[in-house]
C-alpha cells in the first residue's frame, strides 16, 4: 500500500531491483491482479509475502452482516493461504451504526476469532489483531490499544491469534512497552509494521502516515522493544498518503529503502 500507484509487476520488479526480500500485500490489488496470478509473480521471483491486509469488521449486530463478515474473513484466509503468508493482518471493526457499547463490539470479536481461529490455523494462517490509534475507534477499530488486542488474542492459542505491531498506532502509549514483551513472551508478535507520525494530520485522517524520518516517532526505540522481546520477523513499511502516493512509484520505493537504513536498520 506505501507504493500503491504501482502495479503489481512494477512493484515486483523494484523489491528485486533494490533487494527488498518481501511484501507485505493488501487484498484489493490482489483481486485486480489476480490472486493466483500474483502467487505466481511474486514466487517466480522469489520474494515472499509477509502478510496479507485486511480482514477483521467483526463488529455488526444485524446477524446477515456478520455471517457476511465471517465469510469474507474466511475467503481472506483462504487467499493468504494461497499466497505464501502466514499471517493476516485484523482490524477488527468500529462501533455498529447507533451503538456506543464498546464492550460490546470487542465481545463480538472475540467471538468471531473463536470461529475464525481454528479455520486459519488448519490453513497455516495466523490472525493478528492490530490495534489502531484511538482517533479510529469509532469507525474503524474498537481495539486501541496493544493490551486491548493481547486480552482478546490470549484467549485463545499464539499459533491462532496474535497481534500486529505497528508504530504509528502505539507510540503515544507509555504502556506499550510493556505490552510488547508480554506478546513476545507468549509468542503474539505476529508483524511489525513502520509509519511515522507527522501533524496536521490531512482532513479524515487515515491517510496520513507519514515517511519514516518525517515525523515524531523514534523508529529505532520501537524496533528495539520487538526485538528485545524476542521478534525476529519481517519487518513492514505502510505509509497511506495522498502526497506521497502522486509521487512516482519506484523513486518513493527507493525512498522508502533509504529511509529504513537510514532510521531503522
């Protein structure tokens, strides 16, 4: 998604050009390209995918909408399966229309991780819950924080559900830390994932993740937590940003490569 202006075969042929190893892909420029076709492309040149984004939206009342959600979760599975990864990226869902029961809608997740969990792990697939900024409970996620998603996945077995890391979700909290060597400690730390934190933040919000070393977040700090507790996974850059986006794909890319040397390497 950093580079979402490229195609799949562009975005293919700058990891090897520049060394990247893996890709962490989302859903919807799969389907465009096409899920066995980008199996396909990206084995045949011999990157991995590090996780498949997104399922999650657990969160409806109206039983239709959530047994459509269970489908469609599986069906994500079921394509992260396909494409070599095992781990799926959640977020979990927002407050239902009319509702302001957060309890409520985090039961509701927990409830469709006990249906889900066992489905993906036949599949060789992990869930990992992401816990999002509290600015996007109301919408987006009623999980904000990383103990939040560590008391909701350690309901049931590490190698069914776990979390994802993200710095530019977390790095405000002072608790964070902590909860990060709780998850290492049980095994929970499913991805690591790279944005910083640059203000104004753009009207709605959600695009704007900023480069690594344009904002307010020591990567290096964040990296040391994850690795202190024991992680030794891929590591992700996601940047959502209508600026960066109107940039040209490969310069971004390469960009985006220097930056993680330069602040997080």
């Amino acid at each position: 998604m950093t580079v979402k202006q490229l195609s799949m075969p562009e975005l293919v042929a700058g990891c090897v050009e520049l060394g990247i190893p893996g890709v962490g892909l989302w859903r919807e420029p799969v389907a465009a390209y096409g899920l066995e076709a980008t199996a396909r492309l990206i084995r045949d040149a011999g990157l991995t995918v590090t996780t498949l984004c997104r399922g999650g939206f657990f969160t409806a009342i109206d039983p239709a909408e959530r047994a459509a959600a269970l489908e469609d979760n599986r069906r994500a599975i079921d394509e992260a399966a396909t494409l070599g990864t095992d781990t799926l990226v959640l977020v979990s869902g927002g407050l239902p229309a009319g509702s302001k029961d957060l309890h409520g809608a985090r039961e509701r997740i927990a409830d469709a991780l006990a249906e889900l969990g066992p489905y993906a792990f036949e599949r060789g697939v992990r869930l990992a819950i992401e816990p999002l900024h509290p600015m996007f409970a109301s919408d987006r996620c009623v999980v904000s924080t990383l103990a939040q998603a560590l008391d909701l996945a350690e309901r049931f077995p590490a190698e069914q559900v776990g979390v994802t890391v993200d710095t530019y979700h977390i790095w405000w909290d002072d608790n964070a830390p902590a909860q990060i060597a709780r998850a290492g400690a049980s095994g929970r730390i499913h991805t690591f994932q790279l944005a910083d934190w640059i203000t104004p933040l753009p009207e709605g919000v959600l695009t704007g993740r900023g480069q690594i070393g344009d904002g307010a977040i020591d990567m290096r700090e964040w990296k040391a937590y994850v690795e202190a507790a024991g992680y030794t996974g891929p590591i992700e850059v996601e940047l959502f940003n209508d600026v960066l986006w109107a940039r040209d794909g490969q310069e971004l890319l390469r960009e985006t490569a220097e930056r993680f040397a330069q602040h997080a390497a």
